[in-house]
C-alpha cells in the first residue's frame, strides 16, 4: 500500500500537470478530485490487501498529487501578474503544508480517538468532496501566457 501511494505521487505530480497542458486544467481537477473522492469512498468496503485497495490508494495519491501539482504550478504561475508568481507560489505551498501537514493530521487523531480510526476516512472524503465543490463553482480556466 505504501508503494501506491509512493508511486501514485510521483508519477501523479509530473504526469497530471503535463496532460493539463493538453487538455485543460479544470477538467483535470475535476477528473482528478472526482476521482480521489470517490475512491475515497470505496477505500472502506475493500477490507483485504490485494490490488483492488493497491489500485485503489494509488490512484487516491496519483490524482490528489496531481491536483496539487497543477494548483501550485500552473494555475498560480497563469493566474498571478508575473512579479508576483512567485510569492504566491509561496503562499499556496505554504497554506497548504499548514492546513494538510498540520491541522489535518491533528483533526484526524481527535477523530480517530473520539469515533474510531476508520472515521478519519471520512475527513479525507469529505475534504476531497468541498475541493470539487470549490473546483467546480470557483477555479477558471486560465489563460495561457505567451
């Protein structure tokens, strides 16, 4: 399990990004939080090791880094005035380490203690499901810079 996520990461964040020069940046984020979401939802009925979780979480990992990739990359550098790309790069990495590297994981543990470690899925789940929200109803394609 810890090889899908370690290769759904990887090949995540450089293959995702490099489609969305193809085929667009939204669509790729929806397909991509859509995707994770509902994976996230099955994750909980697989209750064997085996290559149906194995697929399962590397694909959780290939598209969540994959969102990410093109949020911090691509979508800051075409939606920031050019002085300023790279102080919002900054920024956009920075929320997010704070928010997914240290609140997430705290939240997670209280949940975990309170309702069980399986609940902490459904926090995953949830986040992933308010990022296709948001996706949906607020992220617009940019446009490119020549």
């Amino acid at each position: 399990m810890m090889a899908g996520l370690g290769v759904g990461s990887l090949v995540g964040t450089v293959l995702w990004p490099a489609l969305s020069d193809k085929w667009g940046r939204k669509p790729l984020m929806v397909v991509g939080a859509f995707v994770s979401a509902c994976c996230l939802w099955l994750l909980p009925g697989l209750t064997h090791a085996g290559w149906a979780m194995f697929v399962t979480v590397l694909l959780i990992a290939f598209m969540n880094a994959g969102v990410v990739a093109i949020t911090v990359g691509p979508m800051t550098h075409l939606t920031t005035p050019a002085h300023l790309v790279t102080t919002a790069t900054g920024l956009a990495v920075g929320a997010a380490e704070i928010v997914g590297g240290a609140l997430a994981p705290a939240v997670g543990g209280v949940m975990a203690e309170q309702w069980g470690i399986a609940q902490v899925l459904s926090l995953s789940l949830g986040a992933s499901v308010l990022g296709l929200v948001f996706i949906l109803l607020a992220v617009k394609e940019p446009m490119a810079r020549h």
